[in-house]
C-alpha cells in the first residue's frame, strides 16, 4: 500500500530507548504507512544514534535540550501532511486507526482533534479515564461523531495542522504534563470541536522510566496556571480550592503551589478568560473531573 498522506505521526521520546523501539517497530508496520518524525529531547542513553541506525526512514529531530511538549510543536512546523497523530513512546496505534481519525476530520471541517480509544497493555483493558469521556456532558452540535471533548490526550489523539498552528500550538512555559486543556481552551475559544472516537483504538504499555512524584508537582502547578490562565474569577477560585483539597499534604504539593506562584506575574500577564460558552462547558466537566478515579493526584 502507498502511504496515507494525509497523516504524520510526531513521536517525542527522552531517555526511553527500549520503549521507543517497542513503539516504532510497531507504528512503522501500519497498513497507513505514515510519515513517522521522532523528536528526541536530548536523551542521554543513545536513542538519537540507535533510531538513525535501525530507521533510516523515520525523521529525526535532535534537540539539545529537553523541549517537553514543545518538542511537538517543533516537528509540526515540519510536516506538510494536513492532520497530525502524536504518540507517546510508549503508546502507540492500532492498525486502521489512522486511517479512521483521518477519514473524521476529512468529513467534517470543524472537528479540531480526535481522540482514540486508549487500551492498557498487558490485559488491554481501557485506560480510567475512558468513562469521563465516553459519557462526555459537553454538549455538542448534531454533526459530531462522537462525544464532545474540551481537550484531548496527546499520546492518543489526531490533530488538523491548520487548528494547531492557530492556537500556537503546545505552551513552552507548561513544559510536560497537563499541557493540553491549555491547548483545548484555546481551540475551543476559537471555535475549533474535538471528540472522542470509540473505534479509533490506541494502546499504552505505561513506561516504568517515570518519576512519579515530578510529574504530580508538574501536574499541579499546570492545572493552577491554566486555570487562572483562561477561568473567569468565580470559577477559577472554586477550581483552585477542588484541586488544593485533592492534592496529598506534602512537600511535592507545597512545592508545586509554590511554583504556581510564582508564576503569577506570567499568568496575569497572559490571562485571556474564555468566552461565555466555553466557560458553561468547562463548569458541566467538574463533576466528572472531582469525581474521576483517572485524576487523582498520587505518588
């Protein structure tokens, strides 16, 4: 089969070179044949050299430095395909997969994102956060798909070009973890949709290569400055006490709230709250999101 061009797929890795391989030997056998660019931020186990040696045909991005989310930004501003798949590496899709996101955003023109259904390797079963999604509250236009989101997974989820170039793409200042409601408000704000897709299936063997504790720190502090980012004043201040009432009571929270203020000069200085009806939509998403098991802040 030629190669779906309408589909690039944009993988960053860091100091993951087992899983990255794990990852690539399967992405590089879809029936989609997509272009693969894998963005490696600045591992120090030999990932960039092993890649280059063991797929030549797959674009490789060296950063110097570690880029986070960023990273992603940088390989979309090199593709030339109109919809993007990110995966993690340790995530990757199902064969057809690709072929079915793309065929959504080829039917309809407004649907920003569309995010697959996770499955968690060995046992495959679905990833927590499934039921937060599957039964989504957003209300939705009668043309969509499937649920309606207020953002996506990265490491499972198609994106058109065109809306995530709009945006201005991933934050610098968010790094990794949580970075994405930034970028779905934004999308939304600008009249963008993103859904769920239950046939659009992607699998997650979760890397032991983590640090449990930064990413819960990192986690926070996010979730603080995008809501003081885009929340009105009421509805930020209810978020922030939720998140403060959910969060373990020890170093790794107080350092992650320190961290969110100090970033206040930042925040005020890029706030931009949402319109009235992506406010109402973010509001309907808090009871799922209080009562999630997938959101709970450990390790």
């Amino acid at each position: 089969m030629s190669p779906d061009p309408r589909v690039a797929v944009v993988i960053m890795t860091r100091d993951r070179r087992p899983e990255l391989l794990r990852t690539l030997d399967l992405m590089t056998r879809l029936p989609e044949r997509p272009q693969i660019i894998v963005v490696d931020n600045a591992s120090s186990d030999g990932t960039s050299e092993t890649v280059a040696d063991a797929y030549p045909r797959v674009r490789l991005i060296r950063s110097a430095r570690n880029l986070g989310a960023v990273a992603r930004n940088l390989a979309v501003e090199d593709v030339s395909t109109p919809y993007v798949a990110f995966c993690d590496d340790d995530t990757w899709w199902e064969p057809g997969a690709l072929g079915r996101a793309a065929d959504l955003l080829d039917r309809y023109p407004r649907l920003a994102t569309v995010t697959g259904l996770i499955l968690v390797e060995p046992g495959l079963e679905e990833d927590p956060i499934t039921p937060e999604l599957r039964h989504s509250p957003v209300p939705a236009p009668g043309w969509m798909p499937g649920p309606a989101l207020m953002s996506i997974l990265a490491g499972a989820s198609m994106i058109r070009v065109e809306a995530f170039r709009e945006v201005g793409g991933f934050s610098p200042r968010l790094v990794l973890g949580g970075e994405e409601e930034l970028l779905g408000m934004d999308l939304a704000t600008r009249g963008w949709w993103m859904c769920w897709a239950e046939d659009v299936v992607v699998h997650h063997a979760a890397s032991a290569a983590r640090d449990p504790r930064e990413r819960r720190r990192v986690g926070i502090r996010n979730t603080l400055w995008t809501t003081w980012l885009r929340r009105p004043v009421r509805s930020a201040v209810r978020r922030t006490l939720t998140v403060l009432r959910s969060v373990p009571r020890d170093r790794t929270s107080v350092s992650a709230v320190a961290e969110a203020l100090g970033g206040l000069p930042w925040v005020i200085r890029e706030r931009r709250p949402v319109p009235h009806h992506v406010e109402r939509a973010l509001r309907l998403l808090e009871r799922p999101q209080r009562t999630s098991p997938a959101r709970r802040y450990v390790g």
